[in-house]
C-alpha cells in the first residue's frame, strides 16, 4: 500500500563528524552524518513535505544511528548544521501539488475556452440579450398617463384609443409609451385586462395605434412598431414586415429590428 499513497525520503545533506567517536566502536572521524527530508506521495509523486530527520553511520562498524542514540557531541553538530543550512526541501517534493494546479489550471481554461468558443459561435444570443436590455427599458416607462410635452404621440394615442374603445375594459387605465427613432416609431401598449379581449378585438388595438399615427403628419410615414403588452408578457406585435399570431414564442423579438442601428453600434465600439 506504501507504493500507492504513503510517505518517503530523500537525502538533503551529508557531511562527516570530525572528532566525534562512535558510540558503539569509539573510533575516532568514523561517523557521517544524513539528514533526510520526509515526504508524502501518491504513486510515487510527491505531493507535499512532512518534516526533516537525520542518521548517522559509523564507516568501521557499519552501526546506524537514530535520533534517540545520538551523543550529546552529534548533537550539538547536527543543530549547528540545521542552523547554518535551515531546513531545506528540494522543489520536487512539491511535485504532486504543482501537477494538481496544473490540471485544475488546464481543466478551468478549457471549461472557458469552450465556453467562449460557444459564446461566440452563439454571437446572436448576445445580440438578443442587449436588444432585450432595449426593450426592457422601454416597457418600464410605460404609463396610463402619457406626458404632453416629453411624449405627446402616446398622449394623442392615448386619447384616440379613448375615444374608440368602448366595451368593458378600463381603456382610461391602459399604459402608452412611443420612442422615435430615425424614421422609425416604437408604439407600446399595456392592457391589464388583455386576457378578457378576442384575438380579433386584439387586432383592433394595433389598427387604431395605426390609424392614430397616419392621422399625423409627422407619424404616418414612419415605420412602425408595435407592441401590445398584458400584465406579464408581450401579447401582439406588428412592424413593417411582419404580425404577430399567437403560435410565435417570444414576439417581442421582432421588435427588436427598431434597436439596429442602436444596438450595431454597440457591438462595433466593443469591436475596436
């Protein structure tokens, strides 16, 4: 089992004991000293060092000598070594945990690599995320009571649909919000109550939103783009070249066309 995950040693110094006499034969300059640095491996690779330890061998009666054996004269002569040499470990006993962090380093940037390589074969994913960003903004400035000066095309749809809508929905609750863009227009609207209209009273939203801006000059010949938004999610969606039906899943996508020019300047300023 030793062979598999354990400790060893290796040799760190070696010096001779002059004047120093062997405990067991007494002969005179006889005794070497090893001092050994411990250490833990798995398959043989070093992992981390456990501590140091030193023998002494006698070169006439071949004895060895432990800690516990040693005179007082070795010692005095081994600290003095410890103090002069420290207590060094040589770099490849840390092998074993070098070669871990090499693997989880090599592990963590393929794992990025990947997932970059991922990111950018998916470069339309980040594109939706910022248009998202876009819309997202847009939708939180919605309200039920369009400002004449800041937004005042949602202020003259808003009193168009007021005047046309007259079933049981609080059309006086409905929320507007329009941003011009070039010559594009994007027309949001919020109602609450979506859920009680027909897909053919829905439609109708988006004809009045149309028949409000071709009333004004400064509207009618702009591109439009429309949403009709519930309380959770975007329920009807027109624009220049296309209509929502309710079988498409995230409509709000095809609203994303009003953002290009915003959003391709973006990428192109990321880009350089």
């Amino acid at each position: 089992m030793n062979y598999i995950i354990g400790t060893n040693s290796t040799k760190t110094d070696v010096f001779p004991m002059q004047n120093v006499p062997c405990p067991a034969c007494d002969s005179q300059s006889s005794l070497t000293a090893v001092r050994h640095a411990r250490y833990f491996h798995i398959l043989s690779i070093p992992f981390f060092p456990l501590g140091h330890f030193a023998t002494v061998i006698c070169s006439k009666c071949q004895k060895t000598f432990t800690d516990n054996q040693f005179t007082g004269p070795m010692h005095m002569i081994l600290t003095e070594r410890e103090i002069i040499f420290k207590n060094r470990w040589p770099a490849w006993h840390f092998l074993g945990v070098f070669v871990v962090g090499a693997f989880f380093f090599f592990v963590t940037c393929t794992i990025n690599f990947i997932e970059n390589v991922k990111k950018g074969g998916n470069a339309k994913v980040k594109e939706n995320d910022l248009y998202a960003t876009r819309y997202e903004r847009d939708v939180k400035q919605l309200t039920n009571r369009p400002d004449k000066e800041a937004d005042s095309i949602a202020c003259r749809i808003k009193q168009y649909v007021d005047a046309n809508v007259t079933d049981e929905l609080d059309r006086f609750n409905f929320k507007y919000f329009t941003r011009v863009k070039d010559g594009r227009i994007l027309v949001l609207m919020k109602v609450d109550d979506l859920d009680k209209v027909s897909d053919e009273g829905r439609k109708e939203f988006i004809s009045l939103i149309e028949d409000a801006l071709y009333e004004s000059d400064y509207t009618a010949d702009k591109g439009a783009y429309i949403g009709i938004l519930d309380d959770f999610d975007t329920e009807l969606v027109s624009t220049p070249t296309y209509e929502f039906t309710r079988a498409k899943p995230d409509p709000e996508t095809e609203l994303y066309e009003f953002y290009r020019d915003e959003i391709d300047t973006i990428i192109k300023d990321t880009i350089q």
